[in-house]
C-alpha cells in the first residue's frame, strides 16, 4: 500500500482578488501561508512519510510545498515540472471573475471555467501576461507554451506526466505533489474515474490535502481529505 498526497496551493493573490490566474505566476497570500502550514501539520499528525514530492513550476505551488516540507523537517529537493502548472485561461488571464460575468453573462463563464473542451480565446503574445513574457518560463521552448487550454488540454499534459514519472513510485512509496485547482482537477478525472459532467461539479479547496491510498495493482483503496472542515465533495465514494 502505497499514499498520493494531492495538495492545492494556499490562497494566491489572485485567488483573493478572483482573478483568472492560469500561467501568471502570483504568490501565496497570507492565509495561503496559513493554508500550507496547516497542509503539513495535517500531515505530520498522520506520520506519513513522504518518499518523492513533485510541484509545478509556478511560485504559489512551489511555496506551498516549501512551507510544508518545513513543517515536516524534510526540505530536500523537490522536482519541478510544467506539465503540473495550472490550466491556462487564454485571454481571460487577469480579469476579474465577477466583472466579466457581468458583462458576458454567468453561464458563458461557467461554461469557460468548467466544461470539459471548451477554450478561452487565445491570449495574445503581446501581453505581459503570455508565459513567453514571463521569467518563469525562459527554458521552455516557446513552441510548447499554450496561449488557451481547456480542461482536457491539461488533462492530457497533466496525465502523461503522471504515467511517464510518477506513478512507478506509487508500486511501493508515498508522493505528494503541490500544484493547482485544475492540474489536481484532470489527475482526480483519471484516478476516480470520473465522467465529463462529474468533473465539471468537482471543487478542489486550497491547502487541504487530499490522501490517497492506493494498493500495489495502483487501485484506489480509499481517500479523505484531513481539514474535515473544509471538504468538498468528491464524487466517487
């Protein structure tokens, strides 16, 4: 028996001024700190050793995993991948969530945020927002960085990731990975098995670990998230 660990990052600044984050790359909040600590004193009171730990490339992700490997005296080196960054939302990128459903109405919005293959207009290269203008980005080749995804782009770069460089360890060892509301999105899709419309419902609450047990055939044996206060439904069990 074998645990995933999935934990969102803590609150970004963006998350607080709802925001569509995507690739830009914004840190924690203060309570996005609070979040993550408490992530790992969740953790920690589960003595659950942890033998690989994967983020993504971006900040809030990477501070997130930082605070927790803090709190539980491992700080070793953790690995970083693009694949596990956030959904890129196009040309949606820093509008406020609330102001744009006021101009083009709730039910686009929604459809834009949470369908399975619906895509944003693409976000023009020009804008310091685009990963291309973006420090964080400078060794990925610029042929790879998406100007809009939708939920199924994600799921299909999020995915290969996963079954090409994490889950071999998952035969015999503990993972946890600290990336996003929609990277987790796409992994708990293929986990839990989980149709178009059911993970079009799925929430992901930031800084709750979400543990994973998972048996030697990799088959799900049970999950929970530890912050019982802030659970979300996850559809499956």
């Amino acid at each position: 028996m074998s645990i995933l660990i999935l934990v969102r990052h803590g609150q970004s600044i963006w998350n607080l001024e709802k925001k569509f984050t995507g690739w830009v790359d914004v840190d924690l909040t203060e309570q996005g700190k609070i979040e993550a600590e408490k992530a790992g004193y969740l953790i920690k009171k589960r003595d659950i050793k942890i033998s690989h730990f994967y983020s993504s490339l971006q900040l809030r992700a990477n501070h997130t995993l930082k605070i927790i490997q803090k709190v539980l005296n491992d700080e070793r080196i953790f690995i970083k991948a693009w694949q596990l960054n956030e959904r890129h939302y196009g040309e949606l990128t820093g509008l406020n969530k609330i102001e744009i459903g006021k101009k083009i109405g709730e039910e686009k919005v929604y459809k834009l945020r949470r369908s399975w293959d619906c895509r944003p207009e693409p976000l023009s290269k020009e804008s310091p927002y685009h990963a291309i203008n973006i420090e964080t980005y400078k060794n990925i080749p610029e042929k790879i960085i998406p100007d809009t995804e939708s939920l199924k782009d994600t799921y299909e770069r999020v995915i290969r990731y996963f079954n090409e460089k994490i889950q071999k360890n998952l035969i015999k060892e503990n993972v946890l990975i600290s990336a996003h509301g929609n990277s987790i999105r796409a992994l708990c899709k293929y986990l839990f098995k989980l149709d178009n419309e059911k993970i079009s419902k799925l929430e992901i609450p930031t800084g709750n670990p979400l543990v994973i047990e998972i048996g030697e055939d990799l088959k799900i044996k049970s999950c929970e998230y530890l912050d019982k206060n802030r659970c979300k439904d996850l559809l499956v069990f």
